[in-house]
C-alpha cells in the first residue's frame, strides 16, 4: 500500500463534501519580503506600515494574492493533483486582510460534477475557504477543474452551481476602518483617482519581465503548491516545466502598478482564465481595461472593476476574429479593487 | 602577507583543539519564508505557530535543517575551505528547537586525525556544537573531512574516535513539552502514524525537482557557507558549480513529505553520505526506507530511523552488484524523526 | 493620455525643485534573509543581535547597503527612467542605523543642471535624502545622471555643484552608543585591526560568484527598482539584460569580507562608477585598495576609507596605459567603513 498521496479523481467528489486541506501556515514579513523579490509590487498600502496606518488599518497587510496562493495552494493535493485544466474561479471575495503573524488554513466544499461525455473525465466545482487562526474567514472563492476519473463507472448526477458573472458592488467588503480621505497620492506613486478613470479605457502597463525557472519554483513553492508540472523538467515531453498560473496573476497584477497604482486593495475576483501556458524565458506584459466603477460605503473609498490580462503580445489584443483568445495572451483576469474616489 | 583566511590545513588540527567559529547568526521568520520557497517544505509543525502550540511547543520553530546549515555554514571557513572530501556525519543530535529571534553560534572541537599513506593529506574529525543566545546547545554532531596537507612534515600520532553507527533511541532528546496526544493528521497532512510504518518498509516520495544554479547559489549563501566550487564556475575544469551537500539533504527531506509527512522533527543523523557531486540540470527524487522504530516518554511521541535517498534514478535502488553505490545516487542520509504514535 | 510614468526629461529638472518619491517601505527581517541569500554577506554586526548590542547598538541594523538600495530604488522612477548614463556619487553619508521595522522614504533635491553640447541630452545632479519613520534623516548621498531631453528648446543656465572629492573624517557620523573597546574579533572572523591596514595596501578578496539572471532580478525588484533594462530581454538588440549597478556593488562589498571582515559599517560614500555594465554568466571577484584611516571619537572605533573594485580580470588591475578603465573592470567604489582599532 502506498503512502504517497495519489490525488482524488472524479468519482471521489461528492456535492456537499467538505475537505479540510493541510498544513496550515503562518505567514510573516519573510513571505512579504520574497513576494516582493519575486514581483515587481509596489503598492503603498503592501509596503509601508505608516501608509497603512494613514489609511485606518493597523498595519500594513500582506499582498492580496499572498492570501489567495497560500489558501490555493493548499488545496492543489486535494483537488488538483489530477486535474487536467484549471477552468476558471468566480465568486472570489477577500473578506479580512491578513498581516504578518497571521495563520491561515483552508477548506473546500464541492458544490458541482459533471462528468464528462467521454466518459474520462469530469469537472469539479468547489467553494473554498480560508481562514486566520481565529477561525475568521479571510477569503473565499469557487473555483472548477476537470479531473482524470479512476476508472469506468457510471457518472454522478450531474450538479452545476449557478455562479454570478461578477461580485455585485453591494457585496464587496470593505475592511473595517479604511479610510482614504487622508490618501497620500504622492508617496503612492500616482495622481490618478477613481474619477480619472473611464469604463472602456485601456492601461498598457508598458513593462516587461522575462521570465526564469528558479523565480516560478520559489514562487511556487513558497505557497506550498506540490504540482509535479512546475518543478520537474522530465515531465513533459518537451522537457519544459509549466508555469503556475498564480506566478502569472501576481506577475501581472504587480506590472500593473504602473498606471494603477492607486487600485490598492484586490477585493473580488470576478472570474478568470489561465488561456495559454507560460514557460521560461517568455517575456511578460500586462495591460488592464477598465469595466466598471462603484462607490463603497468605507470614506474616500470606491472601488474599480478590472480586466487584468497578462500577455507575451500587444497591449489591448485580447481575442481573434473567431472569438479564441490569442496564442500570446496568457491570463484574462476580471476583479474588483479598492480605489480613492 | 595575506589577509584573506587560506583556511587551514591537515597539519592545523590536532586533537583537543577547540576552534570557535566566526559569525553569529540571529534567525528570523525571513529565512523560514527562504527555507520554504527553496524546498517544497511542508512539515506542518514547521510552518504553523497554531499546529507548534498544539504540539506543547511555544510557537513554530525552524526547520531543524535551518540549523544544521547555519550551524555546519559556520565551520567551512576552518574546518573545510582545504577540503578535498566531506566523509561523514555520525552522532548528530538536535537537543533544542530554535525559533525566530534566537541567535546561534558555533564551535568545533578536533577529535580525531589520521595522516593518509600518501603523506598528501588527512582525515580530520571535529564534533560541532551549536548555541544558542543564552549558551546552551541546540545541535552537536560529528563530522570527518579529507584535508590538504601544507608540506611534507611527518604524521601527527593516529588518534580515531569511536563513533556509535546509530544513536541509541534512549539518546534522542525529545523538546520540552512536546506532545502528540492530540495531533491533527488531517491539517498535518497524511492519516500514517508510527503503527502503520514496517522497519525494511521502502517509501517511493514520487516527486521531482529539476534543480536550477540561482536556487542552490541563494542556499548555501543563506547559510554563509563560503565554499568556492558552489558559486564559481571557473573553479572546475568542465564550468560547472558543485551543489552543497546540505542543498541535497533538504531537498530530499522535503520531498519526503509526500510519505512521510508525520516524520516531524530530526532530532539525530545517525550518518550520511554525498555519494555522487549534482549539478545544475539535475532531476532529483527521494525515497526512504524505514530502519527502526522506538518509543519515547513523551505522550503520545514515537521515533522513527529512516534512510534517506537522494537520486537522479529510481527508487529503492541503492548500490551495485559490486557493492558500490549506483553512479544516480547523491545522497544516502540515516536520520531518527519525531512521529505521532 | 496615458497614465503609465512616462519619466522625467531633462526639461523637467530645475535647480531646487524637491522630489518627494513614491512608495514608502518598512523592512523586516525578510529583506535581511533575501540579503543574505543573494549576496556573501557575513558581517557580524549585520548578521547578529547579540553581537550588535555588544558593539553598544540595540539589535543588528539592516546592511548598509539594504538602506541604500531601498532609498536608491525609489529615486528611479523620477529620476533615471530616461538616464542615458548614472555618470557618479559623491558626498554619501549613512547618518542613522536601520533596523527592522523601520519604514523608508525618499526625497531628492535637484542641485544641478547642465545641457550637453549636443542639445539632446543634460546632466542632473540630485541630492537624495532617505528618512525614517520618525522623519529622521538615515542616508544622503548626490547622484548625477546623463537624462535624454524631450524636445529642442534651449538649454537651463548651469549649474554645477561644488563637490567635496571625499567626506571628511571629522563629517563621518558614527552611530550613538557604538564602541568597539570589547570587540570579538574572532567571532567577527578576522583578527584585522585597523592598525594592521597600511594606506597603498591592496587586498585580493580571492573569492568570485557567477551571477544569474534570477539572482540580479530577485535583487533589484526587493529594491522596487523599475529601470525596464534590468527585467526585459527585448529591451536589448543582444538580448541582454543589464545588471542593476547596485547589485554588483552588493556583491563586491560581500565578497571583501575575506579580508576586510573588520570593516563593518559603512558610513560614507565618497565616490563610485559603474565603469562597465554586467551580465548574468560573468564570473565577478573583488579587491581593495586603502586609501586612508582615520580616528572617529567612538571608543575603540576607528574608520578606514576604501576603493572597492569589482572585476571579471585580475586583482589590483584597474585602468590601462591610456589611463581608461580597463574593459574587464566593473565597478570602482570609494567609501569610508567603521573598524576597530
């Protein structure tokens, strides 16, 4: 008998299960530092405690996608160890910010299968959670895979969760106590406001990075993702190892400081697409697109809807005349984010 | 005259010196965060102050491997910069966790040395302690190098330590307060306690890792290990950078996670050998096999005595019909572990 | 109209303008071990708090140099996105240790302006202070950078800052409480006092490092360092990403621990050039050069003014016959270091 973890397949997800992932994790100012060494990120309210402080919260947070890679990663041996594709998340919500100190652990409901016609393979739906060590939940999202089935038994019922498009404004969750009346726009970096912004506008973020093996496998491992693809080069093949998805997110989101430097806080993430895989020494771009604006109830606060799309191509080509993304575009991001109105 | 330390040679050592090495080290959650984004690390009791306090232990201490490196870092600048061979390890014992904020030094005391019959070098033995801030040992073992003679002077009188083959089970210190009584297998990650482990028992821990010169480069940096052949590539003839030993072990120790991720703390290395060089490019495995098993006083703690293997080939292939070790094998580690009972 | 930082052009630049830079960044214990793993670092002061508060500080400050790259780094996107050439520093002085936990920012001064003969491009001179958060002044230092100029008009009236060649010992700050009278040189790792340097001595630091791309890119995003040149491999018809000039800086002063392990904080910065650029696979070693001592009015500190050289060539090899730098040379620093006498 084995003691190696071979994953579930299909026919171990039932809706309704509830998985609780391992190895819980306290996060501290090492893991902000490694973020930063991995990222080009920038933002004010992720590197300086004062700024925080001048914004109403106690100190500064870690990034946003630190939270979401470290409560993913925890669920890649429960839920994607025989994944075939990682379709798509919707309904993500960052409900608390996490700060150095913090633990955070992870849990997933399946709220969907469905097997597929081939008879192979499936597709699972689960909502997870994470959550810090006072059982608060800091983050939330439903995120669906197609899964390998064992062996050749009948399908389950099939279940699919109805998913909204988007995270309504009303349901965003603002931290308590955010306040950016007082926002420094200076030591942010950028004059830009929620009222400079049009819904329609494109953002070429201009910068590139080429990207390297031993950046992907400490970003990837520093959220404790034990995906086989990222770290062995016999794998595949053709010898290459595929890039974690989340090395892309945060690659993209980080390059987009530059011109966005003022959308601080990520607080929904309404849908999202890993399009085209990512390898070595592919040089990475980012640009946005602006697709929706709304007020909060939190002072000086609004908050701005993004297409966040990181590609090896140009700026603002996203799909072909047949519809199909393109082959350089490599992520097609849709979140929420907090802005100073 | 040179200020750059030549490091010392076979005639330097004799035996009851007592050489105090340079650079003390404060610890921080920075080179925990370093540590798991170098190695696929898991160990929960590792990673969570939450998971620590429920095992009777004042908050999450490093990886037992962060202080075998920063401890062994310490001694390359007196004990190895002439080396021409790392032998051995025996008798190693972790007496005391380290934590974030401890400070640790290191000392070695020569214990043994035997001029080798080509009167061009010798075998040193020194057993190393590391402290603590307050002084107290955290770590000791023994390790026996090959080293340059400086001329051509007579042997020094032949003194070989006796060194026990395995630390005795009534030898392993257990920390203060650890208890397992109340273990959560489910958050550490895999349902196996010792009951469930067979001495001869082999353990395939599946995964790869495709090793890059910018990971093991940042390591052993990490360590302030000074050892020219791992960052220099002028240094050998054929261009390529000799990977740290102690990279291999973590590495393999990671990876055994998967199959072994209840074997929580080491608390002795009982011997090891760097059995083949790796390089940059190398795909490298794991597998174990179970050598004993022992009780403790402590509740609910029992201890298992593993091999450890590190290859670039399969698993549970160890030496050749001729008795040698296969030319895949790098490293053929002996270590007890804390596991739940 | 874009919102991306196009970058300031010489027009932009007036003799007395102040600059108050983007993004402030508090530093952990994180930054230090990213520090660690990416350069030989091995000063005691900086690796250590109790050997800090036995020098009379009250914990170990952050490197020297972690100051300057993080005040440094946020003075680019203001002022060298469009530099043509970083031509010098002068006039550098750490006046406040940093310690983790403390937040950084930055402001420069324009104190210079000169149109080139060509009518394309200026020379900017900035003052650049770096505060903590108390206001506090840690670090200054002048810079001055070749900037292209957006159009034709006509050039500013000149202004060409009077700069001291070197600080002067009696301008040195050394840090409240400092004393070196119980010095350990021997954990420190070298019995060098500053009575063992002679002025003209030059110093092989014996060591090199090849350097990686993900090694130099990990370094200059810690620092939220921008320039496109050090991240894009299409940004250059060769394909080459260019090294940050800090990092080899970093790694020039790390690798003159091996002979210089005495010379620990760095308290000014009288001079430096990046006289060749570095690319990843070059193999980097080091040597000095005393060029002067001098008492302080702390007990038992002395300081000690150094030319650091980092080179692909050989030790002590510095300019050619027509008195240019040689094409293997790539860094020549001067600065004033602390050391006990």
């Amino acid at each position: 008998m084995t003691k190696t973890n071979a994953g579930r397949f299909f026919e171990d997800y039932a809706v309704g299960d509830v998985i609780s992932h391992a190895v819980p994790r306290t996060i501290s100012g090492g893991e902000r530092a490694m973020y930063h060494a991995l990222y080009p990120a920038r933002g004010a309210l992720y590197s300086s405690d004062e700024f925080a402080r001048a914004s109403g919260l106690p100190a500064s947070p870690v990034d946003d996608l630190i939270t979401f890679h470290t409560v993913f990663g925890k669920t890649v041996p429960d839920v994607s160890l025989n994944a075939v594709a990682n379709l798509g998340y919707a309904d993500g919500r960052w409900v608390l910010p996490v700060y150095p100190g913090d633990t955070l652990t992870s849990e997933s409901e399946v709220i969907g299968v469905k097997q597929n016609s081939n008879g192979k393979s499936g597709v699972v739906w689960v909502r997870t959670t994470g959550r810090n060590q006072h059982g608060a939940a800091v983050l939330r999202y439903v995120r669906w895979v197609m899964v390998r089935k064992r062996g050749e038994g009948g399908a389950p019922e099939t279940v699919v969760p109805e998913l909204a498009k988007t995270v309504a404004p009303s349901d965003l969750v603002v931290p308590t106590g955010l306040n950016f009346e007082a926002y420094n726009f200076n030591l942010a970096g950028e004059p830009h406001r929620l009222g400079d912004y049009q819904v329609g506008e494109i953002i070429d973020h201009v910068d590139g990075v080429t990207v390297e093996e031993a950046e992907h496998m400490l970003a990837t491992r520093l959220w404790q993702n034990t995906a086989k693809v990222h770290f062995d080069a016999t794998n595949r093949a053709d010898g290459q190892r595929l890039i974690y998805g989340g090395h892309l997110i945060s690659l993209a989101r980080a390059l987009s400081f530059n011109g966005l430097a003022n959308a601080q806080m990520i607080v929904a993430l309404n849908g999202g697409a890993h399009v085209n895989p990512c390898f070595a020494g592919n040089t990475v771009r980012a640009w946005s697109e602006v697709l929706d604006v709304a007020e909060t109830d939190a002072p000086g606060v609004g908050a701005i809807r993004l297409r966040l799309v990181a590609t090896k191509g140009a700026c603002g080509e996203l799909r072909g005349e047949d519809g199909k993304y393109l082959a350089d575009v490599l992520l097609d991001l849709d979140y929420w984010a907090l802005m100073p109105i």
